[in-house]
C-alpha cells in the first residue's frame, strides 16, 4: 500500500492540475461558506444539522454540494465557475463513502453540451493518470505498485436500456406508473420475475437495489457512462420536453464506482413540474432567479474517490491523509 506522504502529494497535484486545467480555460474560481441556511437535497443524502446560537437559536447545514452557492453566483458573474470544497454527508462511512469529501464542481455558463462537461472530465482523468505513472517510475518504494489500468475508452449507456437488458423492465412504463400513484408496480413486476423485493421496499428502495446488485455488477469492469436518468433523481436537471419522465443528467463509473456527474441544468424550478412521494424538493430560491440565464451545463467529481480509482486504493478512507472523523 502506498505511504501517506506520497498519497498526499498526489493528493496535492491533482488539486493543483484541477486549479490549473480551470484557471487556463478562464474559469472563475468561486469560494463559498461550509455553513448554509439552505440545502439541495434527497432522500439519498442525509444533511448534516447544527444549532447556530447568537441572538436567537437557528438551524443551518453543512453543505452536501457546493451547488446552490454556485448558482447564486451564476445570477450576477454570467461566466465559468469552478469550485474545490470539502463537503459533508451524514450516514455515510464505507469503502466508496466518507462524512467529509472534496469535491469539485464546474459549470459551463451558455453552454448546452453534456459533451464539453464529460471532455472536461476526460481531460482531468487523462493528465492525472499519466503524473501517477510518472511519479511511479522514479519511485523506487513504490515501483512495485500498478495503477488501475482505466481504459479511458468509456463506453456509453442509456438508463433504459441497461434496464432492458439486464431486468427485463421498462423504466419508462415503471415510472409513468409511478406517477400514476401506483408506487408498487416496478416492485409486483420485479416479484414476478423471480426477484425478492422486501415488502416494504419504496419505489426508491426497489430502483437502487436493482442498480446496486443486479444492473451495475453486469458492467463492473468497465469504464463506463450513463446518461438520460430518470426525473425524480435528477432534481436541478432539465427534462426532455418529449418524455418528461427522463432528464438530460449523466453519471460517470470506474470500475463499478460513480467518480463523476453532470447535467444540463434546470434553470427555473417553474421548468420541472415532477413530483414523487419521498423526493425532496429544493430549498431556497436560488432556482427561481435563475431564469433570467441562458444555457448551463454542470458537473462534480469526488477528488478523493477520482485519486483512489486512478491509485488503485480498495477503500477511499485510504486517501485520507489526516483521519479525523
């Protein structure tokens, strides 16, 4: 395994390549307060609360994204922003997960192109994992040790169709269904074909566990990209005006991890009239205002679940280089 100190100076470089690759393309670098009043949430990511005491007793979060902020800030800069914050996530501790991450979030002002967010990505990945192979050869501890071999050749999927294809289910139908206040119905087809769905399995519980252990294992060792996700998961993303059960929203995986997502951004919340039972809304009005912008597109990486895919590392606690929670 490699040492703390060359993690961390790799750590270190990749921050420094996402600074340089941003300030080169005249990105403006925004910084905003861990602390919030507001959040963009969903039943998938759990705030983390404190109780602000001065004058009277408050509620505030620490921010799950540094999203809202950044939107606030597109209502008056009207250009490229990207940001590199530590963000906070309750229940969540595994090999994949950590409470307090680094992230980094982009967005592409005037700009409707999922491509140029995903060429962004691919750029980053690419000259990050030519310095590891680099910083490889002239150390002579670690020589021994051999990146991930990511095949930067990323393969494209359609949410529908791995549904198809792997669960025999169309989504489609499932959702309009579920829409149609028959929350059970991807459950009951599921049962039928030989699944065990536990009864009291959401329409959200049932989605992710097909996702997790049945559609995502089948393309494990893949480099891989999956676009068009479903609305009510996809809650600041524009919708496509023929089929409003589908956004235009991407998810990007190695090796069975998601390291990156984008989308094309829903610019006013009057756009995407979709609700579900157990989907949070948006807090704040941040959306509201931004009607007045044009196109946006947007995207965020886990540096830290980016550095432990290109290294190799099989728990993302393994990059922290000071272990405090």
């Amino acid at each position: 395994m490699f040492n703390k100190n060359f993690i961390g100076q790799l750590k270190n470089q990749l921050i420094d390549l996402l600074n340089t690759y941003f300030s080169y393309l005249d990105f403006y670098n925004v910084f905003s307060s861990p602390i919030c009043i507001n959040n963009i949430s969903n039943n998938n990511i759990k705030n983390i609360s404190l109780l602000l005491n001065l004058n009277t007793k408050k509620k505030i979060f620490l921010q799950t994204s540094p999203e809202l902020c950044m939107k606030n800030f597109l209502l008056f800069m009207y250009k490229n922003l990207f940001q590199i914050a530590y963000v906070y996530r309750n229940k969540e501790r595994s090999t994949v997960h950590l409470p307090a991450f680094l992230m980094l979030e982009w967005y592409r002002f005037n700009n409707n192109s999922l491509q140029c967010i995903i060429n962004d990505f691919f750029y980053i990945l690419k000259e990050f994992t030519d310095y590891c192979n680099e910083m490889l050869s002239k150390n002579i501890k670690n020589s021994k040790f051999k990146l991930n071999g990511i095949n930067c050749k990323f393969r494209y999927y359609n949410i529908k169709d791995l549904w198809k294809k792997y669960a025999k289910i169309d989504l489609h139908e499932c959702l309009d269904a579920l829409y149609s206040k028959k929350p059970y119905h991807l459950r009951s087809l599921l049962t039928k074909k030989g699944h065990n769905i536990p009864q009291n399995f959401s329409f959200n519980d049932t989605f992710f566990y097909m996702m997790s252990y049945h559609i995502l294992p089948k393309i494990k060792f893949q480099s891989y990209i999956i676009l068009d996700w479903p609305s009510i998961y996809s809650l600041c993303s524009k919708y496509y005006i023929d089929n409003n059960l589908f956004s235009e929203r991407f998810e990007i995986y190695i090796n069975g991890v998601e390291i990156a997502n984008g989308c094309y951004e829903k610019l006013s919340s009057s756009e995407q009239n979709i609700s579900s039972p157990g989907i949070s809304s948006t807090n704040g009005s941040a959306l509201n205002l931004l009607s007045n912008l044009n196109h946006v597109s947007g995207g965020a990486v886990g540096v830290d679940r980016l550095l432990s895919s290109v290294l190799n590392i099989n728990t993302i606690k393994n990059t922290e280089i000071i272990t405090t929670l």
